[in-house]
C-alpha cells in the first residue's frame, strides 16, 4: 500500500498516475495496462515516459505520503487496485500469472477501508470486490467454460465474503451520494442477493444502476455494460444500435466489445456478421474457459 500512494503522486499526469503504478508495483505489462485503459500500447509507453522524465527532472521524492496528502492520491490508488483486481478477475481458474492478485487486493482494500472510513469510494471497492471474489466458484461449468452472471448458481457463492461486501457497501451508502464505484458495486449486490437460479434475474435493477453510472463515469466499458442490461429490458435491437454506436479504432482490440456485439448479432438474426463477431472475440479472449463458452454460442 505504501508503494501504491509512493507511485500516485500529484505531480505525475492523472492519466499516467495509475498507469505508471501497475507498472512499477503490480508488474503489469505495458500491453495489459494499454488494453485496461483502453488505449494504443504506443500511447501508453509515451505515458509512462513522460510520467518518469517528470519525476527526473522535476526530482519527486519517493516518500511515504502523510494522511494530510492521501485525499490527493486516493483515486488513483484505488484505479490501481481496481484495475489489478480485474486482471485476477478475468482468469476465472486461478492459474494466470496475475491470480495472487485477488486475495492481495482483499486484503489491501480492506487495509484501505481502515485507513479512510469515510470515504464511500474507499468502502464501495472493498465491496465490489467482495462480491466479485465471492462468485468465483461458480464461473466455469465442470468442462472449464465460462458460466455467464445470470447463469452462475448462487448456491456455490461464497456466502461470508458477501456478508462482507455487503457491510462496507451499507457503510459507503450511509456517507451520502454514491459515486460511481459504489454504485457498481450495488450492481454486483443485487446479483449477489439471488439466492438461487429461481430467483430472476434483477436485469431492471441492473438497467437503472448503469443509468445513474452514465452521470458520473460515462465511459465504453459502463454504455457497453449498460446495453447488456437493455437487451434484457428493452430488446437486443435497442441493445444492438447503443453497442453499434460505439464502434472505433479504440475498441479493435476490446474483446467485451466484440462478444457482447457478436451475442446481440446473433439475437437479432445478422447470422453472418454474429459469426465473424464472435470470431473476432474468440482470438481476443483472455482464457480458455471464455474462448470454450464463445465458441460455444458462435452460430
């Protein structure tokens, strides 16, 4: 945790602050830090260069900040360990060089929610990540695939570290408006409020939380997880156009972006352009269990 707020400093760009720390704490590599950020791994190496010639020239020291300087930091540092977090996440087996990062991200969150008790973003991603880790059990079927969110069996979730989750999530609500962290992780409360595959699927929920996000981060990653919940509420066509409309160079290599078009193609009958979609995501799967459940549902 030192080393995280060491590496988030003020002086270094906001851009590169998280960047430069899963770099040089996390060990990510710079293609894995450009994909997070949605960005060219060309424009992240500039990142990262700019952000260490400042500390050189500008001669930053490398000092353990003191609570007064925290608040400056704080984003940052939880964008580091949110983005960690998610290369543990992606790896549904556990096997990947990254997955020691979820029970460290735990653990720091929890060290974190000490540090600062009141502050909701600081409670809401120790929540989040609670919720997350607690559904691990249940995402790959006994053939290694992926099992989507609204398929999973909460009989197999991990019922204390939702218990968990659930008490930061009710203290970050106590201190006021929620930010966007706390309600993504209300998202993921009300998924882990199911208590078993009869339970529905609280997609109207999820649709409203995701339009409350759109006022604070409104960014590809929340519209696309947005248009997941509206195919589900509304239609896959409406789904369709919103995921459509987001198309660009930035989203070539975003392999969610691909897999969710390449579901909302096929729901609507374009069979063909489905078909290339899904191949597409395929080759840009992260694991094998995802790229099994893709190939899967490919028409």
């Amino acid at each position: 945790m030192r080393l995280i707020f060491i590496c988030c400093h003020p002086s270094i760009a906001p851009e590169s602050r998280a960047a430069l720390t899963l770099r040089l704490v996390c060990g990510l590599a710079a293609r894995e830090i450009a994909a997070a950020f949605l960005v060219p791994e060309a424009t992240l190496l500039q990142r990262l260069t700019r952000a260490k010639r400042k500390i050189s020239a500008a001669g930053v020291p490398f000092a353990v900040p003191g609570p007064a300087e925290w608040p400056e930091r704080l984003d940052a540092v939880l964008s580091t360990l949110e983005i960690a977090y998610s290369k543990a996440h992606e790896d549904a087996a556990a096997v990947g060089p990254h997955a020691g990062f979820a029970d460290e991200v735990l653990q720091l969150t929890e060290a974190l929610a000490v540090m600062l008790p009141n502050e909701g973003e600081v409670l809401a991603l120790a929540a989040l990540v609670r919720f997350a880790e607690a559904r691990r059990p249940s995402r790959l079927d006994r053939a290694g695939a992926m099992v989507p969110l609204s398929e999973q069996d909460p009989a197999l979730w991990r019922r204390p570290l939702i218990e968990a989750g659930d008490r930061f999530l009710y203290r970050a609500r106590n201190l006021g408006e929620p930010g966007p962290r706390a309600l993504l992780a209300a998202i993921h409360g009300v998924w882990c409020a199911r208590r078993s595959l009869r339970d529905p699927p609280p997609w109207p929920i999820v649709l409203q939380l995701y339009d409350a996000m759109l006022a604070q981060r409104d960014d590809v990653i929340v519209r696309l997880n947005r248009a997941v919940a509206l195919a589900e509420v509304r239609s896959a066509q409406a789904a369709l156009a919103e995921v459509e409309a987001l198309a660009g160079p930035q989203l070539e290599a975003f392999q969610s972006w691909h897999a969710v078009r390449a579901d909302l193609l096929r729901r609507v009958g374009r069979i063909e352009e489905s078909r290339d979609a899904y191949g597409r995501a395929i080759e840009l799967a992260a694991g094998p269990g995802e790229r099994a459940w893709l190939a899967a549902r490919r028409p």
